[in-house]
C-alpha cells in the first residue's frame, strides 16, 4: 500500500502514466478532483482554489498571505482523501503537499520540449506557434509559482524518487517502473508512517478550522490536539482602572477558548482538546 505523486510538465504524458499505474495496481487516480473536495468542505470557490495552484501570488497576496490560506485548504483535503492509502494523485504541488510521509513516491516526468510540442499540436488542432506559446507559458508560470511560495525549483530531481524522461522510456515502460517501485519494501505503508500521515492530516484541518480566529502551534498526536495560542494585542483603555482591564482581557481569553473548542471539536477525528491560550496584553 502506497501513495504515488506524479509531478510533470503540461504535455509531458504524466497523466497518461498516472492513469495506468492506478489500473494496474488497482489504485484511486486523482487530480483535480481534490479541488471539488477542499471547496465543499471550507465553503469556497472552486476558481480561487484552482488560481492557487496555477497563477504566482501577486504582492498584496504575499503580503495578506491570502494564497498561503487557499493552499493550505487544498493540502488538507489532500491529506484527508489519502489516509486510506493506494492513491495515485497527479494533481499540482502533490510531491510539497505530501512532503514528509515515508510511504509516499514522488515521480517526475519529463520529455522534450519537441515531443510536448507535437503532442499538443496533434491533441487539440493547433498551430506549432500557438502550441509552442501556451507550453513555454505553462511553464514559466509553474517555475514562478514554486518560486514565489516555497523557494525551489520544480525541475530539481532531488525533490523527487524518481525522475522518467519520457522519449526512449515509453508510457508503458514508466508505467512499470513505478509499479515496481511503488510495490517495493521501501514505500510500503508502515503503523507509524501511516500514524504520521493521520496526525499531519489532523493538524491541517485544525489550521483550516480555525485561521479567521488566531494563530496558534498545534500538534496532533492519536486524535489528541494540542493548541498553544499567545496572547493577542488589545489597546489599552484610557477609562478603565486596572481591575476592569484585567476582567477585559479575561473574559477574550476565554471567548477564544470556547470559541476555538467549538470549532475543533466538530472535526472529524478529534478525540480530545489539549488547549492553552495565554492572557492578552494591552499596548
């Protein structure tokens, strides 16, 4: 039992072979369809969710971290629709969303830029200009997505298991390679890789359920959350005497602990609330 990212360039037959590894090895082969899932469950757009993963943040977007927020959305119905294992997800960002789980296998595929040309050209009845235009600005906005939210390069093979170049290697002959591999000992589910994945899945949607309330460390362990919140910033009242400043600052402290018990505990998962949120200070 495994999960398998393919990572790939636009034309470059990676859903090709993310389609014939899963009816090989009977597998659930998804990609856009985490989008449907993440708008359903936190109640947003389905095309905001779908820029996020395609088009570079602009500078406000960095700056609100607007983006960073529809991300992490997608990552969590990611993470929840592969808890259960024998998945193959050629969705965009699968090989960073995913980092960190042992029985993952990370994939990229390639092919050169003349092949991806006539597959283009062949599949929707273009012009080699236009097909040569569209590929070179798929590309480039990918490259400036990385970039711009993590700080890497898509194309550097050590973010991946393997890299196929698919010219002399056939969609069938990937398609073996990464069955074999995926069957392999070394991407075998394990009880605490797949603990692992289960507690990453609930930390994410801890983080979801509660980012227009506060900010908070959180980890997750067996269904146990444990949230650390800091005290948050309030003005000080030129009015009030020191005790009625003091049941001020008590009484936020404790509409935002039953505020965040609240949400947290209607998450599927959560077998208890381990939750400090410290006093807020004035300034």
């Amino acid at each position: 039992m495994a999960i398998i990212t393919i990572s790939r360039g636009c034309f470059s037959h990676g859903k090709d072979i993310a389609e014939a590894v899963a009816k090989r090895l009977g597998y659930e082969c998804i990609s856009q369809e985490v989008l449907l899932e993440a708008s359903r469950t936190f109640d947003l757009p389905e095309e905001k969710l779908f820029a996020s993963l395609h088009d570079a943040p602009g500078l406000m977007e960095r700056i609100t971290h607007v983006r960073q927020r529809f991300i992490d959305s997608i990552q969590t119905a990611l993470l929840e629709h592969v808890v259960k294992d024998n998945v193959v997800y050629h969705g965009f960002a699968g090989q960073i969303l995913l980092d960190g789980i042992d029985h993952v296998l990370k994939v990229r595929v390639i092919a050169d830029m003349e092949a991806r040309i006539n597959l283009l050209m062949q599949r929707q009845q273009i012009t080699r200009d236009v097909a040569v235009a569209r590929i070179d600005r798929e590309d480039e906005e990918r490259v400036e997505w990385y970039r711009s939210i993590y700080r890497i390069d898509a194309n550097d093979p050590r973010l991946y298991d393997l890299v196929l170049h698919i010219g002399r290697l056939t969609v069938a002959d990937a398609c073996d390679i990464v069955c074999r591999t995926a069957t392999g000992k070394s991407f075998q589910a394990t009880p605490a890789s797949s603990s692992a994945l289960l507690d990453l899945a609930l930390t994410n949607h801890v983080k979801v359920a509660i980012k227009d309330v506060c900010k908070a460390d959180i980890r997750c362990r067996d269904g146990i959350v444990h949230l650390r919140v800091k005290g948050q910033k309030i003005k000080a009242s030129g009015v009030a005497g020191p005790e009625i400043q003091h049941q001020v600052q008590d009484q936020i402290r404790d509409d935002l602990y039953q505020k965040i018990i609240g949400l947290v505990s209607s998450i599927p998962g959560v077998k208890e609330i381990d939750c400090a949120v410290d006093t807020p200070y004035t300034v």
